[in-house]
C-alpha cells in the first residue's frame, strides 16, 4: 500500500467502527450541521422582499429546475438514512427484540407526524383565541422543546448517582410539563378561519399537509423498516431504491387511487419519493460500517460511484417528469441524492480521514441536535413578533442582499452557536 493511501489514526478508528457502535460520525455530524445552518439561512431569506433577493437563492418557481434551496429538505432525508444503520444496529446489538425497535420507530413517527401537524397549522387568530397568536406559537415551541428535552450533568462519567437520578427526574417533570402544555396549546387553539387542530366530536385532525417535520417522520418509517429487512445488504437497499421510486409513477398513473391510505398520505411521493432518498442514504452508509485496512479507497470510489450512477439516472429520467421539488419528481430525488453524497465526501476527508477541526468542528458540533436547532429557528419568528420587534428585524435586511444575506447568516450562526452551547450544557432534545 503506497503512501498516500495509509490510514491515520481517525480513519483507523472510523475502519475499525462496527455497525452496532454507538460513537458519532464526525463526517455525517458536519453534513448535518451544514444543512442546518443552510435551512436556517434559507428560511429566514425566504422573508425578504424579492426585489432583494435574486431567484436563485430561493424556492424555484416553474415546471422543471431547481436551486439550491430546493436540496435543503432532500438532504436531511439522505442524512437520516445514514444516520438510520447506526441507530438501528446499536439497539440490535445489545439485544434488543425486533418488537421493541418497531416500537421505539413508531413512537419517533408518531412524534415527528405530531410535531409537523403543530407547526402546519400556523399561528392562531388573535382575535378567535382571545389572547396573543404570537404568544401561542412561542409558548408552543417552547413546550415541545421541554416534551422532549433530556439533561444530563456536565461530566457525566463522572458524576455520582445521585447527581444522574436527580437530573434524570428534573428531566422527567419538564418533559410532563411540556407535554401538557403542547395539550392545552392545542385545544386553546382558533384559526383564522375558527378551525381547531383537533376535534373531538366527531374526532378529526386538521392539517393540510404533514409539514416538514411529518414529512422527515414518513421518511424515516419507511426507510427503518427497509433497513431491518435488508440489514444492510446493497443489493437488496438499491433494489428498494427502484421500487420505492417506481411507486411515483404508479402513483401518478392512478394505481392507488382507490386506495383508503392514499387519503391520509402521499403513497408516491412520501411513501415513494421521499423514503427512497433516505434508503439511498442508507446505502451511503454501509461504507462506514464495514471495517477495511484500505477503507479510505474503498469509501471513495464507492461514494464516487454512487455519485455517477444517481447523477446518470437523474439525467436519463429528467424528461420524463422534470425536476421539480414540491412534486417531489424522480430526477430530483435523485439529483438530491448525488449532490448531497458528494457534501458528505468532502466531509469524510476533513472530518474523518484528515480532520481539519477549524472547518468540520463548528459544522459538527451544530449537526450534534439539529431538533432544537430546528425548533428555535421556528420559535424566534413568533418571540420577535410577540415581543414587537419585527418591523426592525425586517428593517435589519431592507437596504440591500448584502444586509438580508448578513442577516440570515448572523440568524443560523446564532441559533446554532445557541444549540451547541445547550449541548455541552447536557440539554438536548430526544424523540
């Protein structure tokens, strides 16, 4: 083996890392960060005048094409498909029965679909609640924050017992607390058109789509379950990549129509187009969890491989549908798929092969609880708003792009500097 190809320490560590290891993936951890701050950027750019703001650096608008804006939500797709292996695999090796793992999958569906359904029905009519909209969503986020939060000592390891149990009980009560606010948020909550979110005579859920957060949950259930059948096998993950991708057309062409389940969700785009980027994520994965003296090489030209074959399919089906993100077509996904693969090689190399802390470090540390990140970024609107600071938070990026891009960069730094820093305090958010 030459030179150039000997491993370093990392990637002697990341070659020897089994698939049922809990440690972090330093490369897939950066990918995460990125596409967070990008979300934050993107999302807090979308308020802007479009008198500012060029084209390209928002949501496309037209039948077929795309910018970068429109790889944020596919991306976290693919990245919880690489996250799914390592997750799945620890809780496989230490024993767990298949039944447990299903359920331990249906209650982060079941909190993720819960969480999208929040924050799809917007902020509430001041004048149907009685009481501040704005104040809703704020208090709104701030208890799904707490319904899930976790808080560990500084210094876990060595922390003594009691110091773990009394943490773990204050974790306990501002979990319960949280969750009963998110329900008396949501029976205190009016629409503008004097909707509820839940009814209960007759029982209904309004919502016109999952939300992102629904949307990421559809993803994940269906990409878990694929992996708890394939294991892992590469053959079998691309084979499910065809089919889930051949469920669009299927779709489009009316073969579920008469389906009860296609009422309640998007079998060719939610169950298909969007679960095949996350099994394609898997698939990325499995190069991470075999142990090889020349992983390097080998995690490359798979990776390059990869890259190829998704960006040649893309190419070959972009006449048949075009590329287009709210129709979620075949060659976006996969066009998704190869950009998003080449983000996370280029973080294989500066994360895990030749670490370059002062790049991959900030970006990893922020990708650790990308959750709150999420959560805060969808909270500071509603506190600005409630607060009555949002003339002069839109007045931040009112003189030029260069303002509103200093604005919505200084917004995700901050949001992120802020979630990192809660984790190292030990607050994090878990499903």
């Amino acid at each position: 083996m030459s030179a150039t190809t000997l491993p370093t320490t990392a990637e002697r560590k990341a070659a020897t890392r089994t698939p049922g290891t809990s440690a972090r993936i330093a490369s897939i951890d950066a990918l995460r960060g990125l596409v967070m701050f990008t979300m934050i950027f993107v999302n807090d750019l979308a308020g802007v005048s479009d008198r500012i703001v060029p084209p390209w650096m928002k949501h496309y608008h037209g039948k077929s094409g795309m910018t970068f804006v429109d790889l944020v939500f596919p991306a976290f797709l693919f990245i919880v498909g690489m996250s799914i292996p390592f997750a799945l695999n620890s809780r496989l090796k230490q024993g767990a029965p298949t039944w447990q793992i299903g359920w331990h999958i249906s209650l982060r569906t079941l909190s993720l679909l819960c969480l999208g359904i929040l924050t799809v029905n917007g902020q509430p009519s001041t004048q149907n609640l009685g009481w501040s909209g704005a104040l809703w969503a704020t208090l709104m986020f701030l208890a799904a924050i707490l319904a899930f939060c976790t808080i560990s000592p500084p210094g876990r390891e060595s922390a003594s017992v009691a110091r773990v149990r009394s943490f773990r009980l204050l974790s306990t009560a501002l979990r319960l607390l949280g969750f009963a606010g998110l329900v008396y948020l949501v029976f205190a909550y009016r629409g503008r058109d004097g909707h509820r979110i839940i009814s209960l005579s007759p029982f209904s859920i309004h919502t016109s789509w999952y939300g992102i957060l629904g949307l990421i949950g559809w993803a994940y259930l269906v990409g878990s379950v694929v992996f708890l059948l394939t294991r892992g096998d590469r053959t079998a993950l691309l084979g499910w990549i065809v089919l889930l991708m051949c469920l669009y057309p299927a779709d489009k062409t009316g073969a579920f129509d008469g389906l009860w389940l296609a009422r309640y969700v998007g079998i060719g785009e939610m169950w298909g187009a969007h679960a095949a980027i996350t099994v394609a994520g898997i698939l990325l994965a499995t190069v991470l969890t075999t142990a090889d003296r020349d992983a390097v090489w080998l995690r490359t030209r798979f990776a390059l491989l990869f890259m190829l074959g998704f960006a040649a399919a893309a190419w070959l089906l972009t006449g048949l549908y075009g590329i287009n993100k709210n129709e979620a077509t075949p060659a976006w996904c996969l066009w998704a798929c190869a950009i998003t693969a080449a983000f996370w090689l280029g973080f294989y190399f500066i994360s895990d092969v030749r670490p370059l802390s002062f790049i991959a470090r900030p970006f990893s540390l922020a990708g650790q609880n990308v959750l709150l990140a999420y959560l805060l970024s969808d909270l500071v609107p509603s506190a600005i708003d409630f607060v009555g600071l949002d003339d002069w938070y839109g007045g931040l990026a009112a003189p030029n792009l260069a303002c509103a891009v200093a604005r919505s960069a200084g917004c995700a730094a901050v949001l992120l500097c802020l979630t990192a820093g809660l984790n190292r305090l030990g607050f994090r958010l878990r499903l």
